[in-house]
C-alpha cells in the first residue's frame, strides 16, 4: 500500500492522458481533492505520468491493485485497452466503488457484461475542459445514488459545466459537444481567413475571431435568451450582419452544421468495442 494515502478517500485514474490531466487539474484547483489523495496509474513510468507528478503533485502506481482499491475509480484510457483492462480490474473491485468512464463507444451494458452488477458512470467530456471549460454529460447505472451521482457532477463541474443525461442521448453528446470544438476551431479558422483576405495580420484575426466566439457563447449562456433572438438583436434592417447571415444561408451554412452533429452521432453509433477483441 502507498504510505500516507487514506484509501477511503483516494480517487484514482486509470491513464495519464490530457484528460486524466484536465481532471485532475479542476480537482485540485477547485480543492475537492488533494495532490496526495489522487492516484495515477500507468503500467509504464512514461513521460507522461512523470510530468503528471511532477506538475500537479499526485501519487503515480505501476500497480493495478493500488489504483483499483480508489473509492472512486476514472478509466480514462481508449476504447481499445477496456476489454483486457476491466477483465483485469473484475476481480479487484467491490460493489461500493465507483467505476467511471469517460470512453466513447463503450456502453454501461458493456462495461456490466465484464464487471457485473457494479456501480457505473459514463461520463463524456470534451476538450476545453483543459481550460477549464468543458462541457461533461453524465449517464449511470441504477446501482448509483441519486447522492453519488451528484458526487460525480461536482467533479466534473470542477472543469466546465456537466448535466445529467441518460445513456439514450449519449450520441447527440458526442455530436453537439464532444465532437463539436472541432467545427469551431474550423469556423475560427474560416472567420480569420475571411479577416486575412480583407487586410488583416494573421494572428491579430485570430484573437479576434476566437474571442468573437467565446463572447457570443457566454451571451447565450448567460443571457439566457434563444440564440435566435440575440442573433436578431444585433441584424440591423439592411445591415452588414444581416447580409453575411443571408450570405451564411444562401451556401446551406446552417444545414451543414446540422449534418456535422448527425455524422458524428451516427459514426458513434457504429462504434463497438467488439471490433479491439479481434
């Protein structure tokens, strides 16, 4: 056993990767966890798990069993090590410890086909969680309380924002959010180029396209209001952003966003583990 880890009070994490990283950042920063009480295990002592330590102050294993005796257990690792990893964990893990997953493509059903009737979260958070500004949805099994599943929230919301969600809307998540910083860093990239073309230093667009985009998401969330009526709030009657708006529609703009969320639900879909046994 570590010495000077209280078990009882350790979440661990199965994978050093940017998000174990991302989360275990807001966990520290928002003081839900100390340095020590949080466990990284790597089957190598790889760069990356040695900057972990070195950076955030956490406890690194080698060991499997030192990380699956958490309270709170994170696999944070690609669909295709889960097969081998959760037969590995089955026989170490007990029917009051969380196991959390933040895999895609990897269903509650198929993690209780290997694990049992254990307690199970699938959690799916995206990339601006490294800033601090992820969006996380939540999906459990019956087996957690309404009080850990709250628990869990708390976590993630310690790196953005996460909501309840059943397991059923998984693919809209993965189409609207967890796939989806993606078509922004493209459109960021369209409006810069858009801004070069008319004069502007590369870098100087940039800045302000990405801040044009955060200021016009934060206004929706925090205004509230229907993203229809704030784009109407400032389309002046023959103005220059009704005209781009007309410009934006005329080329399917909005159609072509909508088919971005359905091909990444859809291809998520298709997604199974099944194919990594083979």
């Amino acid at each position: 056993m570590l010495e000077g880890v209280s078990v009882m009070k350790t979440i661990a994490f199965i994978g050093a990767g940017n998000m174990a990283k991302a989360i275990i950042k807001g966990l520290i920063q928002s003081e839900l966890y100390q340095p020590k009480e949080i466990l990284v295990y790597n089957h190598r002592y790889e760069p990356t798990l040695k900057q972990l330590e070195q950076d955030l102050g956490i406890t690194p294993t080698l060991e499997l069993s030192e990380a699956a005796a958490a309270s709170i257990l994170i696999l944070a690792v690609k669909p295709f090590v889960f097969p081998k990893l959760l037969e590995d964990l089955k026989a170490q893990l007990n029917e009051q410890q969380l196991v959390v997953s933040i895999a895609a493509g990897v269903t509650i059903a198929q993690m209780e086909e290997v694990l049992g009737q254990r307690k199970i979260v699938r959690v799916m958070p995206n990339t601006p969680a490294l800033v601090g500004e992820g969006m996380t949805s939540i999906s459990n099994n019956p087996h957690v309380t309404v009080e850990e599943a709250a628990e869990i929230q708390k976590l993630f919301e310690s790196m953005g924002k996460a909501a309840q969600v059943p397991e059923s809307m998984i693919d809209a998540v993965i189409g609207v959010s967890g796939s989806s910083p993606a078509y922004t860093y493209l459109f960021i990239e369209a409006l810069a180029d858009g801004a070069v073309a008319e004069g502007m230093p590369r870098q100087m667009a940039y800045e302000f396209a990405a801040q044009a985009v955060l200021g016009a998401a934060k206004m929706v969330l925090e205004t509230k209001e229907h993203p229809g009526v704030l784009k109407d709030n400032v389309s002046s009657p023959g103005g220059t952003t009704i005209q781009a708006v007309k410009t934006l529609e005329e080329n399917g703009f909005r159609a072509a966003v909508m088919k971005a969320v359905h091909a990444a639900a859809e291809k998520n879909r298709q997604m199974s583990w099944l194919k990594y046994l083979y």
